[in-house]
C-alpha cells in the first residue's frame, strides 16, 4: 500500500509541470485576438533556438515569450507596443528581420561581403597557380638542346 502512495504522489508530482505548461500556452478565447497573437509569434525569435520563432519553437523561453504576447494583446496593446517592448528586453536580435540600421549592418550585409571576398579569393588563388586554361609557351632553341641533353644523359644511365 505505501509503494502505490508513493507511485501516485510521483506521478502527480510529474504531471503537474506539464499541466502548468499546457495553461502558460493556452489560446486566447477570441479568435481574432488568437490569430493575430500567431502572426506576431512568427515574427519573434526564439532566443534558445535562434532560428525559429517562438511560434515554432517549444522551449520554455518560447512559451513564456508566447504568454507575454497574448497577455499584452489582450491588454490592448498594438503590435508595435509589443515589439518594442521585446526589442527593448531582449534587442533587434529577438526579431526574425531586424530593422536595417548602423547596428544590425554586419547583420545584413556581412554575409555578401564574406561572399565577395571569398569570390575574390577564388580568383586570385586561379590566378596565381595559372589554371586560367591558357597554352604553355613553346621552348625556344636553348632549351630544346638542354632538353635533348638532359634525355641523352638519362638514357646514358
């Protein structure tokens, strides 16, 4: 009898959490409201996993940040109001596509630039090693004989 006790008091003791977590992540009751909290989760990354929104994501951080959002939708607030107020918790990097500004132009534009030096890379690596496809020249008469003597001595051996 105090092993089964025992059994259930863990097994609610585990269930609790997933309890708690499942209401934290609860849809709004207006529909309007739900879609529109959706939408804007789209836009949010997930801070843990960095390359999905909280919308997709199911870590906890992701849930949390859903939760915020709902709460502050169903306090009226515009879309705006809660970007900004994430963006002035966590920074630009909370959303999927930062504001092109001086602090996020590595961000945009790093990638093109690492592309176009590595282009240039390639082509002065072709360049250097002489791979442009291009005919060797041809042997002026000094170094045919040196040729021909060379061969000569080997053939001697």
């Amino acid at each position: 009898m105090k092993h089964w006790f025992i059994g259930v008091l863990l097994s609610v003791t585990i269930a609790i959490p997933e309890a708690v977590s499942f209401e934290n992540d609860a849809p709004l009751d207006d529909p309007v409201l739900e879609v529109r909290a959706r939408e804007l989760a789209k836009h949010i990354r997930c801070l843990v996993c960095q390359n999905q929104s909280i919308f997709d994501s199911d870590a906890d951080l992701a849930k949390d940040l859903r939760k915020i959002v709902r709460e502050r939708i169903m306090s009226g607030e515009s879309d705006r109001a809660i970007t900004g107020y994430l963006v002035e918790r966590y920074g630009d990097f909370v959303l999927l596509r930062p504001p092109v500004k001086p602090k996020t132009y590595l961000l945009w534009f790093g990638p093109a630039i690492i592309l176009l030096f590595a282009g240039a890379g390639v082509v002065r690596f072709l360049r250097r090693t002489g791979a442009s496809g291009g005919r060797p020249e041809a042997l002026n008469s000094a170094e045919r004989r040196q040729v021909k003597s060379l061969i000569s001595d080997e053939e001697v051996d």
